[in-house]
C-alpha cells in the first residue's frame, strides 16, 4: 500500500486494505475511539514495518493522524510485491509530513475515491443493523476503477533524459491509473489544492504535451512516443491518435475558486485540446483529452458519477465518456452499419444472381433423346466438347441408354456376321453335294 501512496496514515491503508472495518466497532462512544479500534491492526502492522526498518513515521498530517512512509529498504520490498522495477517506484517521500502533507493526503483521498473498495459482508455478521445496511449500500453502490496495483503516485514524464533519471521541462503526474479491465487503459491524474493558478496549472499541462510528443526508438528501431514504450493504450485508429488523458482533480481547500480557475484554464490549454471538425464528430488527433473535477464530487459518486467535465464540452458525465469521443463512436457505429448493410445487400443480389444462373443453366440442360432424363454436369460437358455423332458416340443419349444403344448395335452386327457365315456355309454344302465324285453333271 506504500509502495503506491508513498505515505499515508492508518485510516487510508485501513479503509484500502479492509474496508470492512469502517463498519465495525460503530457502538463505541466516539469518532475517535471507533478509528483507533478499526485501525489498531493496521497501526501494529505498520510498528511491525518499522522495527524491521522498512517503514519510519512521516510526520503529522493537518488532522493530527500519524504519517507512515517506507524506508529505500521497503521501497525495495514493494517493488518487488507491485512487480515494478525501483526505477518506477519513485522516492521514499520523507520529509513529506514536515508540512502536514496536506497534497499526498489528497492525492491518497483521490484514489480512494476512484477505488471505492467495497466491503466484504461476511465479515459484519455480529455487527448492529445500521452498520450492516451502510455496508450493504457501500456494496451496492457503483464499482470503482481497478485494484490498489493499478495505481503509481509521483511518476517522473521526462520530456528529456530517461525515466530513471528525468531532465528540466518535464512534469511528474501525480497518479498514473491503468486499468484496461475496467475499460481505462491510461489515465493521468493531477490533484490541486485550489492553492496554484490557471496559469501555474496551464504550465504543467504543457509539461505533459511536451512529454506526450517526445518521441525515441523502441526496440523494433522505429520512433515511438516515449509514453508508449511504458504503458499500453489505444493504438491509432482511421488516421486518429489522441494523447493520453489527462484528469485534474480539485481538492477545494485552498483560496482559488475551481469554477473561475477551470473557464481560464480552458482558454489558456485550447491548443492542447481542442479538436478539430470531422465528418459530424471531432477529431482529436495529437491533443489532450483533459477533464476536470472535484474531490466531494468524486467520493459521493465515484468514476461512473456524472461529475467529469471535458474541455470543450458543456455537459457533465462519466468518467468513461469524458475521456472518449461518444459522438465520434456513434458516427463509426452507423457508418460501419451501413457499410454491413450494403455488404449484405450485395451478397444477398450476388446470390439472387447465382441463383438466376443456377436456373437458367438448369432451364438448358439437355435431356436424353431414349429415355428423357436430364444430363448430370459431366454427361453435359462431354457432348458440349464433342457434340458431332459417331459409331459408338451418341451425344443425344444418357450413358446408360448410350451403352444399351451400342451393345445392340454390336449385337446386330455380330448378327450380322453370324448370318452371312451360315449363309456361306449354307451354299458351300450345297455346292459340295452337287460336285460328288462319280455322279454326273
């Protein structure tokens, strides 16, 4: 759980880990009775970290709460239970707490919230009916974004260098989501503490297009975006190739006003997301799908909430929507039916042909002149090829009455011949009984 938030308290590994738990222990007296009870396992757990030196405490948060971050020994330890290389673990984020970490406990609030871990209801049997019908709405509630593995917090974007050691003018994204099961192969995050400017926050999204452009050779020697030689996404389909998008979160702590920052920050990144008209959709070849929301919005109604704004767009929606292009889908959808349609069209006229032909061809086909069934294929094609008669090829018979015409006509002339020999036979005799010897002529 470190490995990914890099620090956090006791309830946020608790409420990730075994969430469960939130509904347990709801008879105590107080607020802060119930959270030291459901997080006890968790706080032994993380005492336990660091005696065998691979956590350390952080600091106090704003609230008051313990922090906890992993030492190089535990950043070591996690990358091998995330299966990660060091490279993508990033820094063991000390120090972090000496201000309160008032944005690391945000950035942990907004994956919380794309989350929602649900509770396992076997686990809350002996627990009162109000606490077993608040986990039964947890549980019912729409699903989250992938596991706790799908997240990385502080990822270095070198715009220049190399991911293990980034050059000036690139960004660091505050969550890296991936979660093509659940139908987001690649989202960027930015959590802002309504602390920094349009402009600041412009300076950054300019950052991650830099990025995104930055092309290097992969290990097929062709030039690739460097994103791509990391992480999957959509390949570039009919000539589009949108960037990565990218999510700002608003965590309204701050003095700035999220509704004036966010028209500003439109103006100020048109260029980044802008598309550009297509046949009755927008093309967003090589821009940003940037998307804005807020954190209470996120945690009351999660990723499937129509709480998401796309630059550009008007309404509010999902977040699977925000960072598509529906219109662009439905245009293809119709297109691709009409194209099915057409083919069927023309298979359906080019077997109405075949079967006209079939008709036609059967309408011709000769019948034996003897017995007046209709020639087979190959009893067609020999009389084509040879259609003049001769002594014993008939091309207006069948083969059968072909072979009886034949054998009666071998018949008649072994006939034939059996006859003239009796008849010479026949005229030897008497010849010879006309000529005895001694007998007078």
């Amino acid at each position: 759980m470190l490995g990914v938030l890099k620090v956090a308290t006791a309830d946020q590994i608790q409420r990730i880990a075994a969430p469960h738990l939130t509904y347990r222990h709801t008879t105590k007296a107080t607020a802060s009775e119930r959270k030291t009870a459901r997080t006890a396992s968790h706080a032994g757990a993380l005492s336990d970290l660091r005696k065998h030196g691979l956590a350390e405490n952080g600091g106090t948060s704003r609230a008051g709460e313990s922090l906890r971050n992993l030492t190089t020994k535990g950043l070591e330890a996690a990358s091998y239970e995330l299966g990660r290389t060091m490279s993508e673990m990033g820094s063991t984020a000390r120090g972090a707490g000496s201000s309160g970490a008032t944005h690391p406990m945000a950035v942990n609030e907004t994956v919380i919230a794309l989350l929602r871990p649900k509770p396992d209801l076997r686990l809350l049997t002996a627990e009162p009916a109000e606490a077993k019908a608040a986990a039964q709405a947890a549980v019912d509630a729409p699903a989250g974004v992938g596991t706790i593995s799908s997240y990385a917090t502080e990822v270095p974007l070198p715009a220049t260098g190399t991911w293990g050691a980034p050059g000036k003018g690139g960004a660091q994204a505050d969550i890296v989501l991936t979660a093509p099961q659940d139908g987001i192969p690649l989202l960027f995050i930015e959590v802002d503490n309504c602390h920094e400017s349009a402009e600041e926050i412009a300076a950054k999204l300019l950052k991650y297009s830099r990025f995104f452009k930055r092309q290097i050779k992969d290990t097929d020697g062709k030039d690739k975006p460097i994103w791509r030689t990391r992480w999957m996404a959509r390949v570039p389909e009919r000539g589009e190739a949108p960037h990565p998008p990218v999510l700002i979160v608003f965590n309204h702590i701050g003095a700035r006003d999220p509704n004036r920052t966010v028209p500003r920050l439109q103006e100020l990144t048109r260029p980044l997301w802008a598309g550009e008209p297509a046949d009755g959709y927008s093309s967003y070849d090589r821009k940003i799908p940037i998307i804005a929301t807020g954190l209470r919005n996120l945690r009351e109604h999660g990723p499937n909430g129509p709480v998401f704004l796309r630059f550009g767009r008007t309404h509010i929606q999902p977040l699977r929507d925000a960072i598509g292009n529906p219109r662009r889908d439905t245009v293809l959808a119709r297109r691709a039916e009409r194209m099915e349609a057409q083919q069927a069209e023309y298979k359906e006229q080019l077997r109405r042909a075949a079967e006209q032909e079939r008709a036609e061809h059967e309408a011709n086909r000769p019948v034996c002149a003897g017995c007046g069934t209709k020639f087979d294929n190959d009893r067609w094609d020999s009389t084509r090829l040879s259609p003049k008669p001769g002594q014993r090829w008939h091309p207006m018979l069948c083969e059968p009455c072909e072979e009886k015409t034949v054998a009666a006509a071998d018949q008649a002339e072994r006939d034939r011949v059996e006859a003239e020999a009796a008849a010479t036979a026949e005229k030897a005799r008497t010849w010879r009984s006309r000529f005895r010897p001694g007998q007078a002529t």
